[in-house]
C-alpha cells in the first residue's frame, strides 16, 4: 500500500476508536441508508387522461338519454302536425245536409220591472205642551226637560212663572224643584218672582229647596222676602241649615 494516509489510520486506528461522530452525522446517514418504499399510484394519477375520458362519456350518455327521450315526447305532436298539413278533402254540395232552425214552441215570459215602493213615513208627533209635559208623573226627565226649555226660550209670562212655581212647590223630585227655582232665580228683576219666592219660602217643605230660596233672597231688597226671612228663623220647625242662614242673611241686612 502506496498511500500515507491509509498507512497512517492502520498505525493510529487505536487512537481513533474511542472518538464518536457528531448526531447529525448519524442521522443523516441512516437517512442515506433506509431504502425508500415507492409510493402507490391510483390510476388516475398513473392515467391523468382516463379522468377526463370518463367525464366525456358520462357527458356523451345524458346528451343522447335527453334527445331520445325529447323525441318520445315530441312523437304525438308530430303526428297532429302531419294532419293538419293533409288536404282537406272536398265534400260535394249535393252532400251538404241544411241546419234546420229550432222553432221556439214556448215564449218567455215577459218580466216586469218592479214598481218602486212607496215609503209610508209616518208624521212626527208634536211635542206636547209645557203644561202637560211638566205635571208629568211618571218620568223626571221629561220634566226636567220642559223646564230646560223653558230657560233656553230666554221668555217668561204669567203663564210660566205659574207653571214654575207650581212645580217648585209640589214636585215629588228635588231636582226638579231646584231645577225650576233656577229659572225663576233668572228674572229677579221681575217684582212677580220676588213675591212667588217669598211666598215659598214660608210654605216650602222641602229643606234643600228652602236654602236655596234663602241664599237667593240675600240678593233682594223685597219687603215680602225681609217677613219670609223673620218667620222661617222664629220657627222653631225650621231645619237648622235654613234657620242659621236666614240669621245670618238678616244680621249681614243689618235687620235684627
């Protein structure tokens, strides 16, 4: 052997073999010496062209399914095409058979237009009178609804303040009688209410009615109302709202 540096291993092989080559060294060489398994194919990947020879004859399939299938369809029509393109064949005249006519053995009936209705409308009774609705018995309302066209009319007569006193004094409801004193409190200026008003305010029976009597005579300067005033305090059946507002209706007069 002619070569130093073999010669030179084989004098120091000793000294060599304790020394360890480094990890990568390794690594990489058993990497070199692993054998590597080849990798299995499918046969679209060893055959690329086969894919798209697959695609064209399932392409190629339903193209010819939809024309068979367009010409099966279309079949009846061509057919009711053909006989309407024949000739249509000429029928002698001497063949002709003539329509008759149906002669109409029954006439309709004539429909008469309807006759329009005459409506009955029936005449709206006229209210009754003042009188007759104010004495009234069986319904308050209607009373107390003459009275408030009494106040709306703006007018009062001899006649009126009759009726309105009347129903002041007697009526069964108290709001008729308040009702009806209201109105007649509207014409003070009238001497005539003035002595209906003292007239009632000694013979009145019913509480409410007397006090509101009594608060409007604060409001008159009537000689009849000053005597009213005297006896319904001196009764001693007075109610006692009345008689303490009397009192005080007098000493505010200066008259006691």
């Amino acid at each position: 052997m002619n070569d130093p540096i073999k010669k030179y291993i084989k004098r120091n092989r000793d000294a060599f073999d304790h020394l360890e080559p480094p990890t990568e060294v390794l690594q990489r060489l058993k990497t070199q010496l692993t054998p590597v398994r080849p990798v299995k194919k499918n046969i679209f990947q060893r055959y690329p062209r086969t894919t798209w020879l697959i695609a064209a004859a399932l392409l190629a399939g339903v193209a010819c399914t939809y024309v068979l299938l367009n010409h099966r369809y279309d079949a009846p029509h061509l057919e009711k095409l053909d006989l309407a393109q024949r000739p249509i064949s000429k029928v002698p005249i001497t063949e002709i058979v003539p329509i008759e006519k149906p002669v109409a053995t029954q006439l309709a009936p004539k429909i008469e237009e309807p006759q329009e209705r005459t409506r009955h409308v029936k005449p709206q009774a006229e209210p009754k009178p003042l009188a007759t609705r104010l004495a009234d018995s069986t319904s308050a309302s209607i009373r107390l609804a003459a009275i408030l066209e009494i106040e709306q009319s703006g007018r009062m007569d001899d006649r009126l303040r009759l009726m309105l006193s009347k129903t002041m004094n007697h009526d069964n409801n108290t709001n008729v009688r308040l009702a009806a004193l209201d109105v007649l409190s509207r014409h003070l200026q009238d001497p005539q209410v003035a002595d209906l008003l003292a007239e009632s305010l000694t013979s009145q029976d019913d509480p409410l009615v007397q006090l509101g009597i009594v608060k409007i005579a604060a409001q008159l300067n009537h000689v009849g109302i000053e005597e009213a005033l005297f006896a319904v305090a001196r009764n001693p059946y007075t109610f006692t709202a009345v008689k303490d507002e009397a009192y005080a209706i007098l000493l505010h007069q200066e008259k006691l």
